[in-house]
C-alpha cells in the first residue's frame, strides 16, 4: 500500500463528514493519518480532539467522552464539559477503540445515532456536532467474530476505512523519514546539518522497525541526542 493512494484518499474525504476508522500497527501514526483528515476537512479551523480509549480508566472515560456535573460521583467538585462537548463544531480522535467497554460501546452507538449527549449526574441532553474518527491495532472485524466489540457500532465507525500499512512494508519511506527527523533534530538542539552514512541507512532499511515510525524516530533521536551519555547508551535495533 503506498502512502501517496492514502493521502489522496484524504483529500478525497475533504467534502464528506462520514466517521473514519484508521487501522494500522502500533506506531504507524494513526493520529497524524487523523489529524490529515480533519485539517483537509471543512472543520480544520474548530478543535480536533483526541483521546485514547486504552489509556483511561473504565470509571472515568465515561466523564472524559461525555462531561460530568458538580456532585454527580465523589470528587465531582464542580461541572465539566466532556471531549465530545469540547470538540463541538470540530473532530473527536478515538484511538484504541476496540479497548471499550461493552457499556462504553453502547453509550457510543447512541451518540452516533441520535447526536445527543448526557453528562453524568445530568438530566438534560444536548446536540453535539461532531466528526467521529476512530482507530485501533487490532482488527475489528475479528473482534466483532469475538464478541468483544458491537457489530452494530462497527459498522458505524466503519463507514470508511483507512488502513496504514506496516514501515516494513514500505521500506522505501525510511530514507525520507530518517532525513525528516534529522532535521527536526537539528533544529530542536541547533546544531549543523545532520546525515547519517550509507552504511547506517543500509542496516535500517534491512531491519523490520516492529515499533514502525515511532521506534525510527526515537532511534533517530537518541542517535542525534547533545548528550554524550545519551549517544554512549543509544543503539542501532
């Protein structure tokens, strides 16, 4: 899968607003593929919103997507507004979907449905206007088969997907990728212009990088840290 059919695709997804699902490994840049779409999107200049659905707590992912008011649960001390509320107008980024819980699942299947939300402890509702982009290393599909994850609300995150493929399956990516973050080296610790020898690019473009763009990037780094201790420790994968 070559990168430049999934920039296209992006543009392609500029007048539309229906939910994206981004599937990819760990560490292929599912939410820079995210914010693409929502900057190429006629909602670029309201906020793009993400949160990651593994990161958080069952007991507080519910507050985090949907807001709370004062006293709806202990250390409730005042009203918050949730990220859908936050992002209203703009992108809600939900990375590590398939990480939900059933509850969590329905609660999101009826926002997609009605466009409603409902703080926890609240009585009203309000209209949220939303793009709903979501992403996971896992396979949906095989979740669904699973019965981990809803069919209906798969189908619903699942209207288009996009799926980023592994760096080693697109090895002619690393020299431009190498080069991208030297230079962002560079100019982070102001130092000349930094090239790395044929040599090192040859064992990258031969290794299988199973951490994808983010394990070449800290690589990267380590490799053009300013701190002699911190080049003594790096090491090439």
């Amino acid at each position: 899968i070559n990168m430049i059919n999934i920039f296209r695709q992006i543009e392609d997804l500029a007048d539309y607003d229906y939910p994206v699902h981004v599937y990819g490994e760990t560490g292929t840049g599912k939410e820079l593929i995210a914010g693409a779409v929502h900057n190429s999107s006629h909602r670029s200049d309201k906020p793009f919103v993400p949160i990651n659905c593994g990161a958080l707590p069952e007991g507080l992912i519910e507050s985090e997507l949907f807001g709370h008011v004062k006293g709806a649960f202990t250390g409730a001390i005042r009203d918050k507004k949730g990220r859908f509320e936050l992002a209203d107008g703009g992108t809600v980024f939900l990375d590590e979907v398939a990480e939900l819980s059933k509850h969590m699942q329905v609660k999101l299947l009826r926002f997609l449905q009605e466009g409603t939300i409902e703080k926890i402890g609240g009585e009203s509702t309000r209209t949220v206007d939303v793009r709903i982009i979501s992403a996971t290393n896992k396979a949906l599909e095989e979740e669904v088969r699973k019965n981990n994850f809803r069919e209906d609300l798969y189908y619903r995150l699942n209207v288009i997907p996009i799926r980023i493929p592994s760096l080693r399956d697109r090895r002619t990516d690393i020299p431009l990728l190498v080069d991208h973050f030297l230079e962002e080296a560079r100019l982070r610790h102001n130092r000349p212009s930094l090239r790395i020898s044929k040599n090192a690019l040859s064992i990258m473009l031969d290794y299988p990088w199973p951490g994808n763009i983010r394990q070449l990037q800290n690589a990267c780094l380590l490799y053009t840290s300013p701190s002699p201790r911190d080049r003594t420790r790096s090491r090439m994968p």
